[in-house]
C-alpha cells in the first residue's frame, strides 16, 4: 500500500549452493537472488543469507521471478519493509 523499500528473503533447499533468479515488478527487473546456502538435501529448508531490496512505488504491482539459474528449490519467500 505505501511506497518504498521492501527486503525479499528466501527460504531454500540445496544440495550445493546453486541458483538464481531476477525478480521484476512490473516486467521491469529490479533485483537478481542468487543463491549460497548449501541445506545438503532438496528438502533440508534455511533461509538464505542473501536477501534482496527493492524499491515499490505506491499502488497494486505484478510480480514475477526469472529463473537463470536451477539447482535450489523455493519453500517460501517474504516481503517486508526495509528499514
């Protein structure tokens, strides 16, 4: 609902540390993840160090993940305001 910046973390499985992906607003890309947790198993779950701030104007936005990258599964994400 308000604009600023917003921190995207990742929860994440992976055996070796692998993947990446940009993340666009409004097919504009306004961040890249990229991956170092090693978990040592696809269903072994951490958050992953590497968080993501992106700035959001005011209003309703669409959101899309651009993998470039495989080798992780995604368990869950979360927006928060940035401090």
């Amino acid at each position: 609902e308000e604009a600023g910046k917003y921190t995207f973390t990742f929860r994440v499985a992976s055996t070796d540390g692998g993947g990446a992906f940009n993340i666009l607003v409004d097919n504009a890309r306004k961040g890249a993840f990229r991956n170092t947790l090693k978990t040592g198993d696809w269903q072994a779950w951490g958050e992953s160090p590497n968080k993501v701030t992106v700035n959001l104007p005011k209003g309703t936005h669409q959101l899309k993940f651009e993998f470039t990258g495989g080798g992780f599964n995604i368990n869950t994400f979360t927006i928060e305001a940035a401090d």
